[in-house]
C-alpha cells in the first residue's frame, strides 16, 4: 500500500472530555422550555438526556445548559408530566 492510499484511523479521542471545548448550542433550532410549577423532580429528563445538560443541584434539577443542549427533544419526550416543551428558536 502506497502512502497516497493509506486508511489512517478516525474517532481517537486523545483527550478525554474535550467535548466541553466546544460549545455545540449553537447548532439549535429549538430549546426545551421547563415548566418549574409542573416538575417533580423525577429526575428521568436527566438520565435521558444524550448531552448531559441538564445539571442537579442539590439533587434536583437545574435550567438546561444552553450552550450544549442541541435540541434533540428527548427530555420533553420522556418528561412523564409534560413539563418540559419544546419551542422554535435558540
């Protein structure tokens, strides 16, 4: 095999948790919108969330992290009381 047709190996990760380098946010077109009034703390938006932006304090949940949640939906999917909408726009 010639140099010109050398496969070189993808998807190394040299640095573990470079991911919070870059701030992804950006690439939303709609933001979970989270109802305080009607949340119980259940915790399951948390443990769904393929980001992990949604922050505990205190084991409880916190606003969304913005500049990494890409808005994928998931957590107003999984949100058993509906307390998590999702709206256009950043």
């Amino acid at each position: 095999m010639t140099k010109k047709n050398k496969i070189l190996p993808g998807g190394i990760i040299d640095k573990p948790g470079s991911s919070k380098d870059y701030k992804t946010g950006s690439w939303r077109s709609q933001r979970p919108v989270w109802d305080k009034t009607k949340c119980i703390q259940c915790l399951v938006c948390v443990n769904y969330c393929p980001e992990n932006c949604i922050p505990l304090k205190e084991d409880k949940r916190v606003e969304t992290d913005f500049d990494y949640c890409k808005g994928c939906g998931i957590c107003a999917q999984v949100c058993p009381v509906k307390a998590i909408i999702m709206k256009e726009g950043k």
